[in-house]
C-alpha cells in the first residue's frame, strides 16, 4: 500500500497523465455515497471506484429482481430477493484495494449524510426525495447530482453548490511560444509563423524578456486574441522598449460557478445541449420526466405500461398541466410534443445497457469532478435519447403484446425493443478485436444485452496481449489475480460469468489480426460473420481490419478515447466511408538540428534522451553483435550513408573499453555524464560564443536558439546522480555484470566517482556543427573521408579474437520503474534542460512522452462504448438509411458532446453504370483464363483491359509483345500469378484480388473498381 500523499503509478499511470498529481490527491481525499444500485447507479459506482476515491457508500436496499439483471451486471439469478446494495458490495470493492465500499443502512440519519462530500442519487428515488436531499446537501457545502434512464432516455441533474472552484476547466496542457516583437501598445508576435494556440480570456507569464524586464516577474496578463499568431496583453510603454528575446507561457485560472437547487431551477432550468438536431427535446423531456415522477405517485410506485395507450394519454396529460405551471420551461409558444411524450411513456420500464454505460461514465465524471476540482462541471441538466436506435416498426412491430414480460433477465430490454428483434440480437455473430479497455466494456455491454447468446449467435474475441497491473485501474473485467494471463480468455471468463447464456457462446484467440494471419481469419471467418467491432489502441490496426471489412462488406463499429476526449465512428456497407477513408494529420516532427543542439522546450529534450537511451544501450549492442556474427558487416556498413564513422567508433569502444566490473560501468557513466552535459556544450559554445552574429549582423544566440551552459557534475543534483546510476546498471545490464541490487549504495558511487580521472574539455576546429533546419548536415554522407573510414574499419578488434562474447541490448520498458529505464532517460532530459535553462518535467511527465503512453480514464471508456452500443442497434437491425446513423465526439472536461450523421461513401462513373467507390468490385466467379477475363469485360461491362496486376505483380498489360501474351491468354488466373510471380496462390486463399487499368467506350482512361475472383 502507498503512504499519504503518495499515489500507486503501476496502477493509475493512465488516469495520472488525465487528471494530474493535485487532481488525484483530492480525490484521494473525498467520500462519496450512490443512492440506487440498479444499473445505472452500479454503473456509476463501478467508475469511482476504478479512479480511486478515499471511499464509497452505497444505499438500495430494495431487493433484487429478475430483470434488473438488465443493466446490473454484478448480479445474477441467484441473489433475487437480497438487499441491492449488499450484494453489490463485495464485487465493487475487488475493483479497487485501495477503496474501501461501505452499505449505509438508512438516509434518515442526517448526521451520517453529512460525512460525504458529494451525493449521487440515481432512479430509486423520488422526485419529492431528491429534492428534499439536494436542500439538505446545498444548505451543507455537499455536492449532489440526480440522474436516471428510461428505456432510451435519460437525464443528469447537477448541484455543486454557490461558490464552486474549477481549478482547472479544460484539463488541456498549458500552451507556450517564444515572442518574436513586443510593441508598446502590448502586441506580442510569435516567431517564425508558429501559432500561439490561445483564446480571448486566457492569461499568461512571462520569461527571459529583454528591455521589458518588469513583464518577467510573474504576474499573469489577460489575453486580447488579434489572430492565430499575435495577441495583444494591454500597453507596455511605461514599461520600457523591447530589444529581444522572451518565452510566453499560458497560466491556467481558477474558475467560479454557482448553481441552483433542484427545487429552485425545476421552473426554470438551465440546459446543457449535448445534440443540437434535437435541440427542442430538452425541454420536452424535462417536463417528461417530472410527469413520471407524477404518473408513479398515483399508481401505487409504477411506471406506465409498455406500450400502453391509456397509460401514454395520461403522461401527456400530466406534461400539459405542468406546462402550464412551469410557463418558462417550453416558453409563451411551446407546445407539447405529444409524439415525444408517448414514447417517453412507452420506454419507461425499460433499461438498456447502452443508455446506462452513457450516463454512468458521465454521472461518475461528474462525480469525480466534484472531488477534485478538476474540469468543468455540466451546468445544471442533460437530457439523452436515442430514438433513432429503435428498430424499424414495419419488420419489428412493437405492441404490448410484443414487449410483455416473458420472466427473463431480458424483459427490460424486450419492453424497449420487443421478443422478436432480442431474438435478433441473441442470433447475431460478430467479431470483437481487442479485449482491454474498450473491450472489457463492450463485452459487459454485450453479456447484458444477450449479444450472440442464442442458437444461432457466437462472439469471437481476439488480443495478443495479456494483464498487467495498470491494466486494473481502467479494465474492470481484469482482477489483481488475473495479472499475466490472456486478456481474451478473462475477458471471456467474465462475460460468461456475468451472463451463463453466453457459456459455450465465445470463442477467445490470442492471435494478432493482420496479414500474417490470414490462414486463420480466412475468407469462410469473414464471410460467416454479422458485423466486427474494434476495441483496438493503433492506427495499422484499425485500417487492416476495416480494409478486411470493406472486401467482406461487413458492417464496422468503431471507438477509441484519447484522456476526457473520445468518438465513435459507424461504417456500413455501400451507405458510409470506410475508417480509412480519412486520416489524421501526421504528428509534427522535431527538427534534426533542434534535438542536436538548439532545444527549446522539454519535449526536445526528452527526444533527445530518449534517443540517447538508444544509441548508448540498444542500437550500439546489436551492431557490436552484428560486427562479430556477419563478416561482412564493416563491408555493408562503408557503404551506407550517414554517421558511419560514429558507428565504427561506437563498436571500437564497446570492445575496446569493455567493463569487467560495476565499478567500471560507474566511471564510464561519470565520462559520458562529462562528455554530454559539459564537454559537448563548450565545444557548442566553441563554435558558436555568445556573442556571434549571423552572417547578416543578427545575434545568432536568439528566438530558438538558448545559449546553453555547461553543468559541472555534483551527486547532491539528482538528476547528475541518477544519470550516473541508471546509465552505469543499464552498461552493466549490456555486458551480463551483476549492477545495483535494491537501492543505491551512493557511499560506494562517491567513493568510485572521486578515483575517476576526468580529462578536462579542449576544444577541437575540425568539429561541425549544422546552425539552421534548412541548412545541409556537415556530418552525412560519410565526410571524414573514405581512408580515414577504412583505418577506422581495420583498427577493430577481430571477431574470432572475441569468439562466444556478445552484448545484451536493452528492449525499452516503461512501466517496469526498477529496469532504469526512465530513470535515465528523466535525469538525460533533465540535465540537459538544466544546460539551456528549460523547466525540467518529473518523471511521470518523461514516461508520458518518452514512453507515447495514451491517456485513459475509465469515465470516457465507458461512455463511448455505450455510444457504440446504440450504434449496434442499428446495425442488428439492419438500417441502410445513412441519417438513421452517428457519429459521436466527446470531451467530459468540457464538457461537450457533438453527433453528426456518417459521411456517404463517394461515388463514381464508368460508361452509363454508377459505383461506390469504397464498396462495389466486378464478382467473378471460378478461375477463369485470362482471356476470358478480358473478354468478359469488353462484352459485359465495355471496358478494355489495359493493365491487370496481382499484388506489385503485373500479369497483364496491352503493350506486352504477342508472344509473352501467348503464353498467359489461355491460362487460369493461378498460373497465371503463378508464371509471373514464381510462387503458387497459398491453399487458403478463396478469393483473389486484382487491380485493373481501363479505358472506357470511348477510349478514355476511367476509374473503376477492382476484381474480385473467387476461385
């Protein structure tokens, strides 16, 4: 167990990277009480305890029923008829050591209630309850948030109090520049066209500013945005003239907020719009949920009847009067939705698991922001329907004879949906990729819903991967028990566990989907499923397997989170793109001269270990092994461009200077620390004093360029110190020598380091340095000269001198803290950000960027697998219509949510015939000759062949000499390939490919799509 103060990084690593050091501590600190453990309220408990708060009460006593097993996957047949709350306990607190879950026996003790900081009440209570709750908790400083769901509605109610502080609205790193020109009516320009990234409002600091010095003494200024690379702080004039230099960095300001009671804003309440094309519906619902709260206090606590006319005329009744009442909610010429209202009135006894992950990932983000303060609490209602997951009445007519209860942990879902389109769901094959978090989620989802569970259905789960600790905080079909195993086989335990319909029902695999295993993921696996979701963390990933999806033409639902952030995206045959249709941007690369010498900011330097690491403990191990295992290595490599010359020299110090001892690895990681952090900085400095000019008369040490010093080493700087540690444990590592075991004997390491002789620094004239991104690198293309290579090659040891010896490389590790390799790579970046005085980051920060961990949090996961899930409606169903479908895109921070409809796959032309771009392809069937292939198309579709490839093979071509044709005309397809490609067509390939060049009627080149054979 940690101590206080302190934070377990093995298990919330993640979740750190989202929320911050401060953030995490709070919430360490903070108790929180769910009121209600049906689904939703286990939802939201199940996320809390996942992020780690000090400790979690619950409260439902009301006894478990058959259909609550719905959405409330802790339960099963067995625990009918025990308290909720009780049975629900044990399995939250295997979720989290480190969060202790109590049951609170009764919400009359006004005492007891007021040790929470934050109360949550879910759908077991009252309207009457919840408001006289919320009074109780506003009056104490407690922060309270109602929420319920109703088949595929649902709301969220947020009271944080009069006076809230967010100390951090957005969660988004701080943005900084470099100022290139400071006006004196405060108009600051960036330098070389680089975009600031800030917002009016927004306040900065700033540093290492000449002429202006006041500005460099903390105080943060107000931002005046004029444009993407100016902004403007007020005048400066009094101040002094600006000559050069200065760094801006953005300051994140506390933000106030006040809310209403719940009884204060029902009249009047303040919305939150999560999907402006129902822009109208929030205030509909807001007087429809009132008006079931109404319907229940005169039906002796029930609901309205699935599908029930007279039940659905009295709600819209119940909505009229309190219209009336509460003129301000619709305004003077709203009208009530009747439509609206009565599907409201017809869902409300049910319970999708879909709409539950959605609010309970919300709900627990909420929660989670009263804690700790961080991010921007949803201000004050919500409301959330997906009515357009309802499948189509024509083919799935719902009555109440279709959605009656049939006595099954389904009936709360057949009352939404009706018998026969769950029938559907329960006979559908699909394909799940990844089982971690996305996919434990989906799974859950899925085990809830009955997904694959009849005679018909099956679920295949594939990961190549397996359990490890940090996995815990964020994928909660995983137990500390599980660490080491197959993700998919737990995954499958679990979901089997939760839901023995399933059992038998799930095959898991551990192999990789991708090229290499196409003889297992053949053409029959693809063609036998319904639809294939991702539950992947790569982008190569995703674009295969919606690359093997567009050729099978199976629908694809797609997800991924990235901290607070996520989106989900649906792809359907021949109606949208695919995934791949579009791209992100490519990540900004660090120029080669910035990591070299001119680091700016934090993230170069951190690349810059990173690649140090590398050099020193990977890349230089496997040449040395390469030189004495292939005889020609020194041949291969004098011919390669590059820094030859600093790979022979690496190789001859490797064997040269080998360690015998730890005490030599001590003493060759003093010198590097010598080399690196003092000698290679004068030698810097050398070349260019602090004083040049640039060839027009410019100081060459400005904007970018920070003139860097020199650090002399001391061990009472930790970051000298655990440069000299992990780079002598990780040289030890690299020769098989025994290193540190436990902690460092820093005795031992002084005593070492005063024996080592450290040559003093003389400056060499032969030295280049490349000063400019666009100017040519004096050191490439092997410029010492080709004798000078050639000595170098032939003062290496011989290879057969050496026989049996090797080195080790080191394969980086992140999340092991003993390996050091963070810990080099933190103490590099460090001293090397002490050279050009930039801030130094902590390790955590390191492992973020060195390690291009992705944030995750167990709210956002939650919520977009939810949002996936109503997508998976549709898809059972079997929508074509594009607008019936959803994109979805979230920030929880925000908080904001944006759904559009699926972009439309492109189309395209070819004589007088139409086809989608993405989606259509020429059928041929059998094996066919070449000729009557290329006939097939002239006769049939008027097309002439002008090329015809297999792969990078071209088997056909019209400007081929008549006699090379002779030879493949009469051929089928597979000897064809086969001729040309010198290879047999693999036995488990059924279908092949080819890529076709046509000219049209007309003779004019088109674009058409490929062929497909199937053999």
């Amino acid at each position: 167990m940690t101590k206080p103060g302190e934070i377990d990084e093995s298990l919330y690593s993640r979740q750190l990277y989202v929320l911050g050091k401060e953030a995490m501590l709070k919430m360490q600190h903070s108790t929180v009480l769910i009121i209600g453990l049906k689904g939703l309220g286990v939802e939201i408990a199940k996320n809390i305890a996942l992020a780690g708060v000090k400790s979690l009460a619950l409260h439902d006593p009301e006894p478990v029923q058959l259909q609550d097993l719905s959405t409330q996957f802790f339960l099963s047949e067995k625990d009918v008829g025990k308290p909720r709350d009780v049975v629900s306990r044990a399995k939250l607190a295997e979720l989290n050591s480190y969060v202790p879950v109590d049951v609170l026996g009764s919400l009359q003790d006004q005492e007891q209630l007021l040790k929470y900081q934050v109360v949550v009440a879910t759908d077991t209570l009252s309207l009457e309850r919840k408001i006289e709750l919320n009074d109780l908790c506003h009056t104490n400083g407690i922060i309270f948030i109602a929420t319920e769901t109703r088949g595929l509605f649902g709301s969220v109610f947020n009271d944080f109090g009069e006076d809230f502080t967010v100390i951090d609205p957005t969660g988004e790193e701080p943005v900084s520049g470099i100022v290139s020109d400071f006006e004196a009516d405060g108009t600051v320009t960036m330098l070389d066209d680089n975009r600031h990234n800030l917002e009016d409002g927004n306040y900065v600091t700033f540093s290492e500013i000449e002429g202006l010095e006041p500005l460099n003494d903390g105080k943060a200024y107000k931002v005046e945005v004029l444009g993407p690379f100016a902004f403007k702080i007020g005048s400066v004039k009094e101040l002094g003239t600006y000559k050069k230099g200065g760094v801006f960095k953005q300051v994140k300001m506390p933000l106030k907020m006040s809310f209403k009671t719940l009884r204060e804003s029902l009249a009047d309440p303040e919305h939150l719009f999560c999907d402006f094309a129902k822009f109208d519906r929030a205030a509909q619902l807001h007087l429809g949920f009132q008006a079931l709260q109404q319907f229940q206090l005169g039906h002796q606590g029930q609901l309205p009847r699935s599908v029930n006319e007279e039940d659905a005329s009295e709600l819209i009744k119940l909505v009229k009067k309190l219209a009336a009442q509460q003129p301000l909610v619709l305004g003077e010429d709203g009208e009530v939705n009747e439509g609206l209202i009565k599907e409201l009135s017809f869902q409300s006894r049910g319970d999708i698991p879909a709409v539950v992950a959605f609010f309970g990932g919300l709900v627990a983000q909420e929660a989670l922001k009263a804690c700790s303060g961080k991010f921007t609490p949803l201000k004050q209602y919500m409301y959330f329907d997906s009515l357009e997951s309802l499948p189509d009445p024509r083919t799935f007519p719902r009555t109440e004879e279709t959605t009656r209860s049939i006595n099954s942990r389904y009936d709360a879902q057949i009352a939404v949906f009706g018998l026969d389109f769950q029938r559907l769901v329960a006979n559908s094959k699909v394909f799940l990729v990844g089982s971690g978090a996305i996919g434990c989620e989906m799974l859950k989802n899925w085990a809830l819903l009955g997904l694959g569970s009849g005679p018909d259905g099956k679920i295949i789960i594939t990961d190549n991967d397996s359990i490890e600790k940090s996995n815990l905080n964020r994928q909660f079909l995983f137990r500390p028990k599980d660490v080491g195993r197959n993700k998919s086989e737990v995954a499958s335990e679990a979901a089997c566990f939760m839901n023995p319909d399933l059992t038998g029902k799930i095959e898991w695999l551990t192999d990789k989907v991708g090229p290499e295993s196409e003889n297992l993921f053949d053409d029959k696996f693809w063609s036998n499923l319904d639809f294939v979701t991702n539950a992947l963390d790569n982008v190569d990933a995703r674009t295969y397997v919606d690359r093997r999806c567009v050729f099978f033409k199976k629908p694809l639902l797609e997800s991924g989170t990235l901290g607070t952030k996520g989106n989900t995206q649906v792809v359907i045959p021949n109606v949208t793109e695919s995934y791949s249709s579009s791209r992100d941007p490519p990540e900004k690369s660090i120029p080669l001269c910035t990591l070299r010498s001119f680091p700016n900011k934090i993230d170069h330097t951190i690349a810059w270990a990173k690649s140090l690491f590398q050099g020193y403990f990977t890349e230089v191990p496997e040449n040395v092994n390469l030189y004495l295992t292939q005889p020609n290595f020194v041949e291969q490599t004098l011919k390669q461009a590059g820094d030859v010359k600093g790979i022979l020299e690496s190789i001859s110090d490797s064997l040269t200077n080998r360690p015998y001892t730890f005490e030599d690895c001590i003493k060759w990681a003093r010198l590097e620390f010598e080399k690196k952090f003092n000698h290679e900085i004068q030698q810097l400095l050398y070349n260019f004093p602090k004083d040049a000019k640039t060839s027009n008369g410019a100081p060459f040490w400005s904007g970018p360029k920070r003139a860097p010093e020199p650090l002399n080493f001391s061990l009472e700087n930790p970051d000298h110190l655990h440069f000299v540690v992990a780079g002598a444990n990780l040289r030890a590592f690299n020769y098989g020598l025994t290193g540190d075991e436990g902690e460092p004997d820093l005795a031992y390491y002084k005593s070492v380091i005063s024996k080592t002789e450290v040559p003093s620094f003389s400056p060499r004239s032969d030295v280049k340095i490349q000063a400019n991104d666009e100017d040519p690198d004096p050191n490439a293309n092997n410029s010492v000269g080709g004798d000078a290579l050639e000595a170098l090659a032939g003062a290496l040891p011989e290879p057969s001198s050496l026989a049996g010896f090797k080195l080790v490389p080191v394969e980086f590790e992140k999340d092991d803290d003993t390996n050091h390799h963070i810990e080099f790579i933190a103490a590099a970046s460090n001293d090397r950000a002490l050279n050009y005085s930039i801030e130094p980051a902590d390790r955590q920060k390191t492992k973020f960027i060195a390690g291009r961990i992705i944030p995750a949090i167990a709210t956002t996961t939650g919520l977009v697998t939810g949002l996936v899930n109503l997508e998976l409606y549709k898809v059972v169903a079997g929508k074509t219509d594009i607008e019936a479908y959803c994109n979805g895109f979230i920030n929880l921070a925000l908080p904001f949510f944006g759904f559009s409809d699926p972009i439309a796959s492109p189309q395209g032309k070819y004589n007088d015939k139409s086809y989608d771009k993405i989606w259509d392809r020429f059928e041929i069937n059998g094996n066919v000759t070449l000729k009557e292939l290329i006939d097939y198309f002239d006769e049939k579709e008027g097309l002439e062949i002008t090329m015809l490839s297999y792969g990078v093979s071209l088997l056909y071509a019209s400007f081929f000499p008549p006699k090379k044709l002779k030879d493949r005309l009469h051929l089928p397809i597979t000897d064809v390939v086969m001729l040309v490609t010198k290879n047999a067509v693999a036995p488990h390939v059924k279908t092949m490919i080819l890529e076709i060049c046509a000219d049209d009627k007309s003779g004019e080149d088109v674009e058409v799509p490929y062929i497909t054979i199937h053999l």
